[in-house]
C-alpha cells in the first residue's frame, strides 16, 4: 500500500519495501528534506506550550491534517529534531518552511523523481 497523501514516507526510496530473514516488511529509509535558507522561511520562537504538533497546525494550516505534517518542521531544522515528543524549550528558534517550499520542494513531482533509484 502506497503512504498516504502528504506522509512523510512518500519519499522512501522509490516506497520499497525491505525483508528481513523471518519475513517481516520494512520500509525503506526516507531521505528528509534538510533545512535549506530562503527568503520565505519563517522563524518560529518557542513560547511555553508549543509541540511540534501544534506549530504544524498553525503554520501549515490549509493541508489535509496540518499538524500531521509535523515532521516537515523537525527535519527542516539546521540541527534536526528526531523526537517529536519532546518538549520544546521556551526560546528556542525554529525554521519553518514557506507553503511554497512545502509543495514545491518538499512535496514536488522533481524530488520523487530524483529520490527514484
């Protein structure tokens, strides 16, 4: 089954899947979308309460289940977030990418094609 629309696996090397010796599927790892300077990033600075979750919802607001895209900000990241878990320290400054970079760049027919083996 392919991932879903806007998964942060939709760029799985090509969404293959990989067999271990008893059998049991695996994907195969993703390539992230690193952080890359533009004009149009913004700067999030973390207020008490904030989660990645939360900061997805705001920003990306308009796609199908924003806060889901929460990985978009935590890869995009100069020093990225593995755990989206953790609890944002307050100060702390963030990137977040345009809507622009989101489905051109992150999301674009030229990166499934050049994560294509």
């Amino acid at each position: 089954m392919p991932p879903r629309l806007h998964s942060r696996h939709t760029f799985t090397l090509a969404t293959r899947f990989t067999a271990d010796a008893l059998g049991r599927r695996f994907l195969t790892p993703r390539e992230p979308y690193r952080f890359v300077q533009r004009d149009d990033n913004r700067i999030h600075v973390v207020r008490s309460g904030d989660s990645l979750y939360s900061l997805a919802a705001k920003y990306f607001r308009g796609f199908k289940r924003p806060a889901g895209l929460w990985w978009i900000i935590a890869d995009f990241q100069p020093q990225p977030i593995h755990d989206p878990t953790i609890v944002l320290t307050p100060g702390t400054v963030l990137h977040v990418p345009s809507r622009r970079t989101v489905e051109e760049d992150i999301f674009g027919e030229k990166r499934r094609w050049e994560s294509t083996p």
